[in-house]
C-alpha cells in the first residue's frame, strides 16, 4: 500500500504542486487547506507523514504542531516561509521531525520525507520470524525507564508510555547504546540525520531540552542526560540490555 501523506496549506496551488509530485513517487497525498480539515482526516484516515504550513489565517500552525503531537504518532514536517531561527526552534521545540522554509527543492524536500518516515515506518515493519523463534527485538533498562528498539517506544518507571518523536527516539536511542560515553554533537547528528544535517542545525539541541523534560525529575539540573561543555552528550546512567 502506497505511504499515505497529508499537505496542509492554505494555497491550492502549493498543495496540488505537492500532491502531484510526491504522488510520483509512489506516495497517496490527501490535500487539506485548514486546521479542521487536518483534524477530520486524521481522526477517519491518519496520514503517516503531515507537511504542515505555519502561515495559515486565522490559525496557529504551532498549536496544530502541538495537537498532532498530543493526539497522534505521525511523522510531521513543517513546510513554511518563515526561516528566522527562532520559528525554527520552535518548531522543532513543539515536535516537528524536520523543517523546511520556502522556497524549497522539491528533491530535497521529497529526500527529507523519505528519511524522516525511514525512522518512523521502516523499523515498524520487519520481516516475520521463522517458525517457532522471537522477532527480534532489544530492550535498553536505565533508571527505571526502558526503550524498547521494536516498538519504538519509551515506557516509564510506573511502564507507561511517554510519547517520542521519530528524532527524540533514535537520539535516546543513540546515547543509551553507548551509556557513559560522551558523544558529540557532530555525531548525534549524522547518527540521526545523516546527510540532511547543515553546519549550524540546532536539532540536537532542542531535542536534548525535549528529552530531559520528559525524563528528568529536574531539566534545569539534568542527572540522566548530561552534558560536557565542549564535548557533546552523554547517558550518565548504567544500561542493562535484553
């Protein structure tokens, strides 16, 4: 079944433009030009990928971010022509797996889904498992908290899942594969981004200050993911993996 993806926009023209060529690549793309129109069609048939315009009238892209991230695991890309840092961070603040101003490539753009939904969709769909052995599966135990690589979720100390994004996963994933070991920023990226990754990207960053709010008791005063001044990051926690 082809990968079913949302465009909203508020211009026909950018989201017909879309729909037509991310369709050329295999993708079924459903346009919808407000909020509630998002809302409606994720509740009857959620996309697994939204391209979301921030600059809608009358409405708060941010807010719509939010809500996507509260009511549904879906990849989300924010497709808009607000490039200052600041609307940068913040989308990525409120849960966004990428972010792309206008104007935009439209290779580039189609590149950026594909990897964002490789982090998301690929490693949820595995080959079954021989006749009478487990699927494979790993799970990381750290202060009580536990990761587990197969389901791609987070459970916490009392085992109730806390949401991640596709980005948040595969860096928490990252730093408790390699427990006690600082990894640098430069490498927290290419681990989590690869190629997509520019020389000033704050990602890791802002989804280090995510992470630390879900986990931390105190995110000002980090225990669990700490990090050294000059170096980069670290798990400060031992990890027991089965």
């Amino acid at each position: 079944m082809p990968t079913h993806l949302a465009v909203l926009d508020d211009e026909p023209d950018i989201t017909e433009l879309l729909a037509t060529y991310l369709a050329g690549h295999g993708f079924r793309v459903t346009q919808v030009h407000s909020g509630p129109a998002l809302m409606e069609l994720m509740a009857r048939d959620a996309p697994a990928l939204v391209l979301l315009d921030l600059g809608l009238p009358g409405e708060d892209g941010f807010a719509i971010a939010r809500r996507l991230r509260e009511h549904w695991r879906c990849g989300l890309v924010i497709v808009t022509g607000r490039g200052d840092a600041v609307d940068k961070v913040a989308g990525l603040e409120v849960g966004a797996d990428d972010y792309v101003t206008k104007p935009f490539e439209l290779r580039e753009l189609a590149a950026r889904i594909k990897a964002v939904l490789r982090r998301i969709v690929a490693p949820q769909v595995q080959e079954p498992a021989p006749s009478g052995s487990a699927a494979p599966r790993t799970l990381l135990s750290f202060a009580g908290w536990q990761l587990d690589s197969a389901a791609r979720c987070l459970l916490d100390p009392q085992r109730r899942e806390v949401p991640l994004t596709a980005g948040e996963f595969d860096l928490l994933s990252a730093l408790a594969t390699h427990p006690g070991r600082v990894l640098s920023r430069d490498f927290l990226l290419e681990l989590t981004r690869g190629r997509e990754a520019g020389p000033f990207d704050r990602t890791i960053d802002v989804q280090i200050g995510r992470l630390r709010r879900k986990l931390e008791a105190d995110p000002a005063n980090p225990q669990l993911i700490k990090s050294v001044r000059g170096a980069g990051y670290m798990l400060a926690s031992p990890v027991e993996r089965r």
